[in-house]
C-alpha cells in the first residue's frame, strides 16, 4: 500500500458552513440527503489526485455516528476505503494520532483546525493547512509545512511531489 495521506473532512473536504448541522437534532440518524451538493467542488477531483499519489484516509472528528454517515453519504465514501476512515470525537483526535503514525506510513497530515496541525506538527509530522471554514481565521502557533486556501492550490502548485522528497 501506498503511504497514507491523512484528510480532515469538515471544512476541507465538506462544507459546514453550507450545511447547518444544527438543523438536525437527532446525532444518531442522518436523513438520507444529497450530502455531496455540500462538498467542496475540488473535493472529488483532490482525492482522484491524490490517489495517484498515495492512499487518501479521511482523519476527521466530530460527533458519532453522524459524522460517519455524513462521510459515507457522500462520493467520498465511494472512493476511500472504510479502513481507511478514521474519525474520533474531537476529544480523542489527538490521541489517535501517534497510534496511527506508528502503525501506518503516513506522508502527511491536512487539515483547517490550528490545534491538529499544531500537534501533527510538534510530532514532525508534514502538515498541509487548508483556511477555509471555521478556522480560517485561526493561527497556528508552530508555521504548518504548507498554508493553502483551497486543495486545488495543493495540485497546481504539485505539494505532494514535495512531501514525498
């Protein structure tokens, strides 16, 4: 297997600023909606990319199982395999980290939130810091390898060719 490219889902791949979550009260049963009307349009074409590259792993937090079926309701499902879909609640992302670096190959890590790519960072892990969403406005306290605003950025200016050096 190729070594894992780890990708947070909200606000990097998934647009929660479209998509009230606080619309729904019931965290444990998603209504089957079009959920990919909510992806960002270069969600699809990035993991098509970085599949050519390494294997994508989603690496996302939030409250489950919603997050889970929010993932699995969208294409995103289609092309990234379940073993390879971590998410943990936001307490316990952190955590899950060192395991996972110690028992997969793992390139790098992308994600919007400042406090996991400061932690990935801190452990020497490659770092990739989308700002958009929730976060984009939020510092990091140690500089992420790179800083873009959108994935396409990470294909045009080819950042995978220099995480694999």
């Amino acid at each position: 297997m190729k070594p894992l490219l780890l990708i947070d889902f909200d606000h990097t791949l998934f647009d929660t600023d479209s998509f009230k979550v606080e619309a729904f009260t019931d965290f444990d049963h998603l209504p089957e909606v079009n959920l990919d009307q909510y992806l960002y349009k270069d969600a699809i074409p990035f993991i098509n990319y970085v599949s050519n590259h390494f294997t994508p792993a989603i690496f996302s937090e939030g409250p489950m199982p919603f997050q889970q079926q929010k993932i699995a309701l969208t294409k995103v499902a289609s092309l990234i395999s379940p073993q390879l879909t971590f998410v943990y609640s936001s307490s316990q992302k952190n955590k899950a980290l060192k395991p996972l670096l110690q028992s997969h190959h793992v390139v790098a890590l992308i994600d919007d939130k400042p406090e996991f790519v400061d932690f990935a960072t801190n452990l020497g892990l490659p770092t990739i810091r989308i700002t958009r969403g929730k976060y984009a406005n939020q510092p990091t306290t140690t500089p992420p390898t790179h800083s873009v605003t959108s994935l396409q950025q990470i294909i045009d200016q080819d950042l995978l060719t220099h995480l694999q050096s």
